[in-house]
C-alpha cells in the first residue's frame, strides 16, 4: 500500500472522478480490503486517442452496418415467433386473417421489436419480411448448388 501511496496524486477513480489522493485513510483501507470496488486507473493511461476523420467514417460505418444486422436479426426472430402462431391457428382455422394473428399473439404476451403490442399491419409487415427473407436465401441457395 505505501508503494502506491507515493503515485496517489497520478491515479483517479473512475466512478468518483476524483484522485485516489483525495480519500481518507479509512477510504484507502477498505479500497485495499477489497470493501470498496477497485475503479482506479492510471490518468495518463486515459487519455482519449484521437480519431482522424476517416477513422471515424469507417467507425461509424462499421458500427450502423453491425446495428443493422443486430436489428435485423431481432426482427427475423419475431417474424419466427409470429410464423409459429399462425401455424397454431392454421390449425384451428383454414386461413387466420393478420387480425387473428396479432390478437393471438398479443394474448400470449408476444411483443414486437420496440417492445409494443401486434396490429394487423406489423403483423402483414413482420410476415411478408421473413418471406422475403426466405426467398432470398433459397435463390441464394439454389444458384449456390447449381455452380457446384
């Protein structure tokens, strides 16, 4: 502890935003015991690197492309999850209407993307999106074994 008590003036805590020299002895004991969560770090090490405009570009780019396959994928399993109560009520009726559907599924606590209730019409929108979805993995899949 004496060994980092000399560089007390150089580490700041991250949580506090203040320096490790402004704790109390008492503070200091119980950051040693481990009674306190150790969120110190060495200042100079935190110094924020700055970015040149085309790393930024290729940041953000990088970023909105990963959102959007993040986004992407939580709709398809939605879509997936809607899929398996039309199939249910397939069952029970020739041909649910996107009504049906989306009463069903609101009535077994299923919740779109943004965490809001079905309608008919994010329903029709949620189907129709994994339909195209599986089209274009099926021609995909299909100009794939024909080159084979």
């Amino acid at each position: 502890m004496a060994e980092l008590l000399a560089y007390r003036d150089h580490f700041g805590g991250l949580r506090q935003r203040g320096l490790l020299s402004k704790l109390t002895d008492i503070e200091l004991e119980l950051l040693r015991n481990g009674v306190i969560g150790a969120r110190y770090s060495n200042r100079a090490a935190r110094q924020r690197h700055r970015l040149s405009e085309e790393e930024r570009r290729a940041q953000t780019e990088n970023a909105t492309h990963a959102s959007r396959i993040a986004r992407g994928n939580a709709a398809d399993k939605k879509a997936r999850e809607l899929y398996a109560v039309r199939d249910v009520l397939t069952e029970v009726h020739e041909k649910p209407t996107l009504k049906m559907i989306a009463d069903e599924a609101n009535h077994r606590g299923l919740t779109t993307t943004r965490g809001g209730p079905w309608s008919s019409s994010t329903v029709g929108r949620t189907l129709k999106r994994l339909e195209e979805t599986t089209q274009t993995e099926s021609t995909t899949h299909d100009e794939t074994q024909e080159e084979r």
